[in-house]
C-alpha cells in the first residue's frame, strides 16, 4: 500500500508540503520549456535547481520533518527534483543540438578562398632596438662584444674595484649560484665583458657589451629579476669626458632623433673616476626645446622636472685598467651602462616592464616594421 504525502497541516514544514513543491515542479518545468537558448537555460538551472531554488530548499528541509513522515515527503521531493532534472537535461539536449545546427547554416567557411595558415610573428621590440643600438656603435666604428651569463665573483666584482662589503654583492642584490662557495653568479651587469675584452685585445679598445643580466629584484611596472643592458668601453691614449660627452650625445640623438641637450650629475661608482650620471632634456614636452623652455608639470616620460635619466657614466678607474692588465699611465677610458628596457620605455611610452616579458605575440606586432 503506497504512502500518501501528509496535508500541509500536519505540522511539517511549509517548504516541503505537497502544494508547495507541486508548484516549485511546475514553474520549473514551465521555465524550461520557454528557454529558446542554452544561456537562457543556464540560468533557468540556477534559478530551479540553485542553492536558493524552493525543490532545494525543500530537500534541506528534511532534516525538520517528523520521522513518521519522512519517507512520504523525501519521496515527494526527490520525484520532484528528479522531474526537472529530466526535464533540464532534455531541453538541453534538445537546444545545443539546434544552436548546432544554425551555426553550421550561418558560419559556413569558403575553403576556395586563399589564406595563409602561418600566422605571421614578429621580432620582440627589444631585440629590435638593441638591433638599433648595435648599428649605430658599428658606425661609429666600435666592435660588438659577448660574454658568459655565468660569471665569477672576481670578473663581476673584485676587478671592476668593489670592495669586499659592497651592497651589490648581498644576497639581496645578487643571484648566486650554488654551493655558496663556488664563487660563481648571474651576472649583475655586462661590466665583466669589458674586462674580458680588455684581458684578450689589450688597448686600444673600443667595444659595446649589449646582454642580459640578472638581478635579485620582484617583478612590477619597473623592475625585474631579468633585463638588457648595453655597457661601452673605449679604451686609447688621451681620452677625456668630452670624448664620453660626444659619444652619448651622438647615441641620444640616434635613438631620439633631433639634438639632444644633456648634462652630467655627479655621482659614484667603484670602477669609474670622476662618475657621473648623463641626463637629457625630455623630448616628449616643452622642455626638449632647450634649457629655457618649462616642461610640462604633468609629463609622464619626464615626471615634469625636464629630464629623463639616461644612465651612469665616467671615466674609467686606473685599479680597473690594472686589473686588466693595461697599463694606467699611457691609457686613459670612458665606459658608460643604459638599461635596454629603460630606453624601449622612454622611446616608445611602454608604462609596464611585463609587458616586454609575457610573451604575448600582440605586443611585439604593434610595434610593426621599423626603418
């Protein structure tokens, strides 16, 4: 003999009495066959088998039913739920086969019609420009150089005269390799080319060191733990910083077209004497008019002071040409470094370093075929 569901005053639950989940089925299934897409009856599902939907809602309503009456009433709701989730499944069926179908009527392809299967790529902005870089250095007569990523403490270090305490060589600057004494790094700039250059062709020498390096630095707009530097050397008899001065004024121009005006701040590092930092006037405001003329207080390429820095320079130390075994009285040296990043940035209004790093083909594309 079959259980009859009790009447809604048997003291169950309003939730799961007979009528209630009656009508939940019934405007489920109504819903469902007036769904005409399978996005409508997603949200058909959601609204009549959620977490909110009322055959839910009855089911955690169990738990309040009478023992006596709870074989009756799961009956009831399981039957319930179990009819719209035929009935879901179903409409289901019924309308992806149909959206199938259109899609093969509307988005027909004319395979007669020629096309290129390759995608077409790019060379990323940065080999690009350091492409550039290397050009002009080759004419002005300067060798490119190499060296290992790989490097020893003493080529990164000791003889480009940083002393043994120098912050650069922290762990939190410098990525060593292990075990902890090997005494090897990532190299943190290009520096130890010049040296090597300097130990195999002796002076006079002039080379440009174009090169990833690697820092212990998080990754954000500005900064990351690897990047491209571009370091020049020229070593000969009675250089001076004009000839620095001329050499840098030359590069700016062949980057930023026109005619740059620059400075020197003083500053410090341990392998040049006297250091300095080369600024120039911002060429994206007012200010790339001359010394005279105000930049523009909201520049984003100069901050509105004028100036954009261009890198550290000097002249090289005399401890530097000993360790590479030229003589410091004949030989006098400029060496400068710039950050290939920086000037992609400068050049080309890059606002965030990951842009260059993500390897998203679509950014390497828009910047097209440069002459």
């Amino acid at each position: 003999m079959s259980q009859t569901p009790p009447a809604p005053d048997a003291g169950l639950p309003t939730a799961v009495t007979e009528p209630v989940v009656t009508a939940a089925v019934t405007a489920a299934l109504e819903a469902i066959a007036a769904a005409s897409s399978t996005a409508e009856l997603k949200q058909v599902r959601i609204s009549h088998l959620g977490d909110d939907a009322p055959i839910t809602v009855a089911g955690r309503s169990m738990r309040e039913v009478p023992k006596e009456h709870k074989a009756a009433t799961g009956k009831l709701v399981g039957e319930s739920k179990g009819r719209i989730s035929k009935a879901l499944a179903a409409r289901q069926e019924e309308l992806t086969a149909a959206e199938q179908e259109q899609a093969l009527a509307t988005e027909t392809v004319d395979v007669t019609l020629p096309t290129d299967r390759r995608p077409r790529g790019a060379l990323h902005p940065l080999t690009t420009l350091t492409d550039r870089i290397e050009d002009f250095f080759i004419g002005i007569g300067w060798e490119i150089a190499e060296g290992p990523e790989i490097e020893s403490s003493w080529m990164n270090f000791d003889a480009l005269n940083a002393d043994p305490e120098h912050p650069s060589r922290s762990l939190q600057d410098t990525l060593y390799l292990a075990p902890e004494d090997s005494g090897m790094l990532l190299r943190t700039q290009t520096s130890p080319v010049q040296i090597r250059a300097m130990l195999e062709r002796g002076a006079p020498l002039y080379v440009a060191c174009p090169g990833t390096v690697y820092r212990a630095d998080e990754i954000d707009a500005t900064h990351s733990p690897m990047f491209h530097q571009v370091e020049g050397l020229a070593i000969d008899e009675n250089l001076t910083m004009a000839n620095l001065v001329g050499t840098l004024d030359a590069f700016a121009a062949h980057l930023f077209g026109g005619s740059p005006v620059t400075r020197l701040r003083p500053n410090h590092f341990p392998f040049t004497e006297p250091s300095a930092e080369m600024d120039f006037r911002c060429f994206s405001c007012e200010a790339r008019l001359g010394t005279d003329h105000d930049p523009a207080p909201d520049c984003r390429v100069c901050g509105g002071t004028g100036w954009i820095e261009m890198g550290g320079c000097g002249m090289v130390h005399p401890d530097v040409l000993r360790a590479a075994g030229v003589d410091p009285e004949r030989y006098q040296g400029f060496a400068f470094g710039l950050g290939i990043e920086r000037l992609l940035m400068l050049r080309n209004g890059v606002a965030d370093m990951r842009d260059m790093i993500e390897g998203d083909v679509r950014f390497s594309q828009h910047y097209g075929t440069e002459i």
